[in-house]
C-alpha cells in the first residue's frame, strides 16, 4: 500500500493556470507551488504576475497573454513550456461575467464571454494534450460556477458558457482520459473575488447567499485549496468528467 500522504505531492509536476493573477487562479497557483509543483501563471496583468512570481519563488514563472486568442494558442503554449517544460496540469481559471440582462446583451459581451470561458479551456487543453499523452498522465481542471445548474438574474451569457463547461468536462475525459489525462471541473459558491466583488459589495446580497447555504456562510479562499489539490494529484486517478460543486451545499438545497 502506497503512503497516502503521498497521494497529495506533486513534486516534480508542472502545472500551468490560467487567470493567476488575482482571485481564485491566484489562490490554485500558490496551492499548486506548495504542494510541489512548478507553476506558469497565465494572465494578462504583468505586475500582478511578477507579484505572484516573487510570493512563490524560484518555483513559479507567468506568461503574460490573452487565452482567448486562439490565433495565439500555439505560441502561447510554447511560452508557458519554455521554462519547466509542457505542463502535466492545467487549470482554466481565467474567466469574465459581463452582467448583461437577457435584452440588453451586446454581440460584444456575448462573444468574449464564449471565447474566454468556454472556447479558451479547450483549445488550450487540446493544445497542451499531446505532451501529456506522451507522458500517460495528465490533469484538466475547468472552473464551472453555481450557473452550470442554475439560472441567475443577468447571468444569460456567463450561465450559457458554464452550462458548457459542464459538458465539455465529460467530453475531455470521454476523449483523453484513456490516455491517463483525466478532466473534472470545480464548480466554487460564492467566494470574495474581483469577479464577484457586486455581489460581496451587496451585504444583504450577500447574507441571503450565506444563508442559501448547507454550511451558511460564504466560501473562503482556503476552501478552494483541498478540492483543487484533489484533483490535480494521484489522489483522484480514477476521478474524470466530474463537476465537483465546492458552494457549501448551495446548489443542495
């Protein structure tokens, strides 16, 4: 029988994550690091990203890009690579929320939505997949949201792309998950991020999502650090297409 304080080290790993520069990719990014890996984070903010590179240390590199480019995939990927080598882990964390009401959304809105949240994780996964299948191990972690389910209030376009992430989940693993890659999503509550800052600027908003809770109070940055890890190391090798809810029983109730 292995140790199973091992099941969670992922020394000598390389992980990369995308949106690292603030918010929930920034916690994933220094989780990863501390847990052995080595780590490219992703984002389009350069200070941001030398910030979390110096926090991290001689473990940790970014690549300043747009992941919604796909004319820039390619490019993109062997940047990331350059330093520690093509990634074992990928984590889709960048991710926007044009809050547009169903009769106001802009052909704008729409389309950047689809091509950061939904198309970017999969031309990137399938970019960076050829490397893992040489390997015969790899990790796909999508960022799904309390939307994948449920329909909220100017949530059309931002619900529509997780609602994909949720099938796109299943069909990664349903194709690279006979080659040792598996894919799952993480699908967070409500958690204090830049991308839900009007909703924690709202305290009565944010007390009724409290209270819709099983657990009845919002998701700390700390509460991401468990499920990720999971999912990223050996401890969930027979683990793919999953979205694993993490809102605190939110979506039970």
């Amino acid at each position: 029988m292995d140790d199973p304080r091992t099941l969670f080290d992922l020394a000598g790993r390389v992980a990369c994550v995308t949106g690292a520069s603030s918010g929930l990719g920034r916690r994933v990014a220094k989780v990863l690091a501390a847990a052995g890996a080595q780590v490219v984070g992703v984002a389009r903010r350069v200070d941001a990203l030398e910030q979390l590179c110096a926090e991290i240390g001689g473990n940790a590199s970014s690549v300043t890009g747009d992941v919604a480019d796909r004319s820039n995939t390619d490019a993109l990927v062997a940047e990331v690579s350059a330093k520690f080598g093509p990634p074992d882990i990928i984590v889709h964390a960048a991710g926007v929320n044009t809050r547009e009401a169903a009769d106001d959304v802009t052909d704008e809105g729409w389309d950047a939505t689809m091509a950061l949240n939904l198309s970017a994780p999969f031309f990137l996964s399938r970019a960076m997949v050829p490397a893992m299948k040489t390997r015969g191990w790899g990790r796909i972690v999508n960022f799904a949201s309390l939307q994948t389910t449920r329909a909220f209030p100017n949530g059309i376009a931002y619900g529509a792309t997780k609602a994909g992430i949720g099938q796109l989940t299943r069909a990664m693993a349903e194709a690279w998950s006979p080659h040792g890659i598996t894919a799952n999503a993480i699908g967070p509550g409500f958690f204090p991020t830049e991308l839900t800052q009007a909703v924690f600027d709202d305290p009565e908003r944010a007390t009724r999502n409290a209270k819709q809770t099983c657990i009845q109070r919002n998701g700390r940055m700390k509460d991401i650090d468990g499920p990720i890890l999971f999912l990223c190391s050996k401890a969930s090798d027979y683990v793919t297409g999953q979205v694993l809810m993490v809102d605190g029983g939110f979506t039970a109730k």
